[in-house]
C-alpha cells in the first residue's frame, strides 16, 4: 500500500467526522495544519464554505485570554484558560492546545472541595468543570504522543495482514476451477495461506492490543472513539481509516476480539467446506 501524505492521511480522517459530531472541528483544525486548502477540507467534510471559516478562524483567535476584571474566577482558572463560550445553560470552555508536558491538571474534586466555600456552589461547580475539561484535553494530548510511534510502525502490519487474508480467500476461491488431479497441491496451498494468514492476524491484533493499551493508561474518564484515534494516527501522517482496532485492551482478553477471530472462522469454515466434499480427512 503506497504510504499517504500527512495531508492526505488528515483528509480521510475527516471524512469520518459525520459519525462523531463532536471530533469535528479538530479534525478540520488538522486537515488546514497538514497543509489542506480551504477548498480541500471542505469537499472532504462536505461543509458550508462558513462553517469551515469559522471553525478555522476560531483557531487563529485563541491566542489571547479573555478573562476581564469582571471574571469571578479570575485569578483561579486553568493556566490554558482562554475563554467561556456560553448557549443558554450550556458552557464549552476553550483552552491553548495542550502537548500533554503540561503538570498533569488538579482533579475537579479538589478544585469543587478547596472553592465551594469561598464562591459559592454554583461557582465552584463551573470551576470544577473547567479543570475537568482541561484535564481531559491534557489526557488526550498526551495519548496522541504516546500514540504517534506506533501508529507510524501500524501500516505495514495492517498492510501485511489485508494481503494474507485476500491470498488466503484467493487460493480456497481458486478449488472451483482447479483440476481434481491438482486438488492435493491446491490443498497444499491453502495450508500456507491458512497459516500466512493467521500470522499476519496475530501481528496485527498484537500491536493493535498496544495502541489500546495507551488508550486505558492514558484516557482514563475519557470517551474514547475510533474518530480519536484516527485523528492522532492523521496528525503522525497515518490514514487509519480501515484499521480494525478495539477501544481497550481488555477487550482483547476475549478470544473473540481483533482481526485473528474473523480469520479463524474462515479457516474453520474452508476446512468444513472441504471435509464435506471428501477433500480432507475427518479424523
């Protein structure tokens, strides 16, 4: 598989944004920093021309903090803080990106038990969800790092595996048009394929296990989305777009998880399939 430009990888990350609605706008943000036209984001998103301005534009303006002498949290907001864009009783809180070296963020319970006193509830809970937030980006900022060296050894081993497995349907397809005087070779064949196959399941479900693995240890309390993790694999310049990856590693405790159940099946269904026209033994 010919290897994709970091703008081309952030453009077919983009085009997943339909299924989360709420990773939108950094994947845009992503796109335009790996170098995508304005034109370019929006046929991949398919997005009104405004909207990609405006979430384009909402990046060049967080540069400056907003807080005024008027703030009743001035003074105790996060250090990334810049400002709190309010819809009726909805509150999104905007930060400074975070890289994930930052001092690990103050829970919101310490911050809720150290101000409720002195602001008041309500305050107090507007705080503490502020650092929640704050922390939950600092979480995600560190879980792309930790990410972007594994993602950028993935392609291969996603690569080795489609191969092996579309080899390994080829040569079981090929028994319709194969002479009975060739059977056994073909047999044969479909062993090594059965077998190539596999492997290649296992590698990859292997490493996929510790790409997820970094999900557990790094996005505790975080909603974790294939859309997250094909956004960091995007910025490393990796189209994930295809991969088979589970949101936990735990769930690769499952015999039935990763790629290798789907391949087993096959190789149990060509073996019945063969034993039933008389082609292998049954014993």
């Amino acid at each position: 598989m010919e290897a994709r430009s970091p703008k081309e990888a952030a453009l077919a990350a983009l085009r997943t944004w339909r299924s989360f609605m709420d990773d939108r706008d950094p994947l845009v943000i992503a796109a335009a920093r790996a170098g995508a036209s304005q034109a370019e984001i929006i046929e991949a998103s398919a997005l009104a021309k405004g909207t990609v301005r405006t979430i384009l534009n909402s990046r060049q303006e967080d540069t400056q903090v907003t807080t005024t002498t008027t703030d009743p949290l001035a003074g105790l907001h996060h250090p990334h803080y810049l400002r709190t864009d309010r819809e009726g009783v909805f509150r999104k809180f905007v930060f400074r990106p975070f890289t994930g070296e930052e001092p690990e963020p103050t829970s919101g319970d310490d911050i809720y038990a150290t101000h409720r006193t002195a602001l008041g509830p309500d305050l107090a809970q507007e705080l503490t969800d502020e650092y929640r937030v704050a922390r939950q980006q600092w979480q995600i900022a560190r879980f792309k790092t930790a990410l972007r060296p594994l993602a950028k050894q993935a392609p291969p081993l996603w690569t080795a595996y489609v191969t092996a497995k579309t080899a390994m349907e080829e040569t079981f397809a090929a028994f319709d048009t194969t002479p009975d005087t060739m059977w056994k070779s073909q047999i044969l064949k479909l062993s090594r394929a059965h077998d190539a196959a596999w492997e290649a399941a296992v590698n990859w479900d292997n490493h996929a296990e510790r790409m997820a693995a970094l999900a557990d240890q790094h996005l505790k309390g975080v909603s974790v989305t294939i859309a997250l993790i094909q956004e960091a694999a995007a910025e490393a310049g990796v189209d994930s777009t295809d991969w088979k990856i589970e949101y936990s590693a735990e769930v690769y405790r499952s015999s039935m998880a990763g790629v290798h159940d789907g391949v087993r099946r096959l190789i149990d269904r060509h073996k019945t399939e063969l034993k039933a026209g008389g082609m292998l033994r049954t014993d």
